[in-house]
C-alpha cells in the first residue's frame, strides 16, 4: 500500500475507533465478540514477496494481538461460535505452506508466549524438499520445513493441519481421484508422519471458487474438524463453524489494525459458501444471529 492510502486508513481506524470499541463492548456483553483468524506464509526479512512479511512487522503483529486479545486455538473458537459464548474478541495465527523460515524466528516466538498456532503444510514439498513453484517461477525457490521441524512444531504444541499434498488449485480439479489423493489420503499420511491427529484443512488460496463441494465433502469424510478459507472475513457466534474465515495477516500495519477492529460492513459483502456434510446436513455458512447482534449495537450506538 502506497504511505498516502496507508495513512488514510490509519487515520480512518483512529477515527472510527471509538465506535468500534462500543460496539465490541456490547457484542462482548452478548457473549457473541467478533474472532479473528489471521493467516500469514513466510515470516523473513530475506527475499521480500507479496507473501512475506518481515520479523520486525510479525513481532508487531504479536504484540499488538496478545495485549487486546484472546490468544485461543481453532477448537476453542469452534466452541465460542457454536455455544455462542464469546466474552471477548479473540485471535487465532494461522500460516499455510510450511516455509523453513519460520521455525527461525516466527514459530519459536509463538512458542516462548505460550500463543496457540495452527501451521498448515503441503506434505509433499516437506517429504520432497521441493520449494513452491510460484517460488521457482519467481526465480527465488525458498526453503521449505524439514519433517524434522514440523514434528518438533507439533512435539511443542503447535497444531500441524493440511494444505493438500501439491499446493492443489481445486478450482481446476474435478476428478474425485485427484481430491482424494490430495485430502483424504494426505490427511492419514500427515497424522503418520508427526504422530498426531490432523483436525484443521486450510484450502490452497482460499476463495470462494476453490472451496468446492467435493472438497468439502473430502474434508469432512477425512475425520477433520473444520477446514479454513482465506477470502477475509469474520467468525461470529452461531454460525457454521466447520467453515474457519480468516483473513490476510497484511504487512501494512493500518490494514491489519482495520480487520481487527471488526468491520461490519464486511459481513454484509461476505460470499455464502454451501455445501452439505454429516448425514446430508445443509449448510448455507451465513447465519442471522451475529447480525442481529451487530444491528443491536448499531442501534446503541445511535
């Protein structure tokens, strides 16, 4: 983000910060508070790409989470938006791929600060030692985690879920064959590999045209608790919570604080997702009741 946009958003966020802060306050006294999920890649400050954000910038992020927030895990959230009982804003980091670097800096911070983490990995560039093609397509083929660090993450408390075996774009995938090897089989292949059980999938890329039914469907038949997407939303009280919203752990520092000052307006513009698991149950992935509450507090307000 150019420094004039970003300072307007910074100034936007001080501004409407006071009836946010209202508003979250009585969200929280509905016991239905806002959580936040964000999701970074590679924490560095080697070989900067859309997809990095420096050690200086993360620590920031850290920061500024633990002293506002709730620092919960995805099943406490899961807990918090079926039992619509969250006291107050809460986050949770997330990271997909599984890039070397972090086991430097980010995920040992994470660690020391007792701060849960769920750190989704590609099983087959970790078995393979194969960096990521858009890494090698921009001519710089980072590092990816070793198995060895992945099972010392998950031996430390870190939650290891799965991004596909390939890095699989599911927009392009039809075959049941190819959904299969890419979910249902690299889930039991990953729970070998760090002797745990694997209970979070985060789609490759996130948006509404890879998050597929079939792929849902493989999710769910793989014995996982829930899978994550990555188009930037919110998670509220009383909607489907198999369907983790998460949104871009942004290096611009005003983008960020503005997520995580709860924005209902983006719930208004949030994609549905549908799609059927269990024993046929429907799910349309938009419920009222985190609506009702914000339009209860909208009225306060005024």
């Amino acid at each position: 983000m150019n420094p004039l946009k970003s300072a307007a958003l910074s100034a936007r966020v001080l501004l409407t910060s006071p009836a946010r802060h209202i508003r979250n306050h009585c969200l929280s006294k509905q016991m239905a508070a806002p959580m936040f999920v964000p999701f970074y890649h590679r924490v560095a400050d080697t070989h900067p790409n859309d997809w990095t954000i420096s050690r200086t910038e993360f620590e920031r992020h850290v920061d500024y989470c633990q002293s506002r927030f709730d620092m919960i895990g995805l099943d406490e959230l899961q807990r918090r938006v079926d039992r619509k009982d969250s006291p107050c804003p809460s986050v949770t980091f997330s990271f997909d791929d599984g890039y070397a670097e972090n086991g430097e800096f980010a995920i040992p911070l994470l660690i020391e600060r007792g701060i849960p983490c769920v750190y989704f990995v590609a099983i087959e560039h970790i078995r393979s030692q194969t960096p990521f093609s858009h890494d090698v397509d921009a001519g710089v083929p980072l590092p990816v985690n070793t198995l060895a660090q992945i099972r010392d993450m998950a031996d430390r408390g870190i939650e290891i879920g799965l991004h596909t075996r390939n890095h699989v774009d599911f927009s392009k995938v039809t075959d049941l064959q190819t959904v299969h090897h890419e979910i249902t089989n690299a889930t039991e292949e990953l729970q070998n590999m760090i002797g745990q059980r694997v209970r979070y999938f985060a789609f490759p890329y996130g948006l509404p045209k890879h998050l597929t039914r079939v792929a849902i469907d493989a999710v769910d038949e793989a014995g996982m608790d829930g899978f994550c997407s990555a188009f930037g939303a919110y998670n509220t009280v009383g909607r489907d919570s198999f369907h983790i919203r998460r949104f871009h752990g942004d290096p611009c520092f005003a983008r960020f604080q503005n997520w995580l000052s709860f924005d209902p307006s983006k719930l208004r513009s949030e994609p549905m997702i549908p799609y059927t698991i269990g024993h046929g149950e429907s799910k349309q992935d938009y419920g009222n009741e985190e609506v009702e509450a914000k339009l209860t507090c909208e009225a306060l307000i005024r």
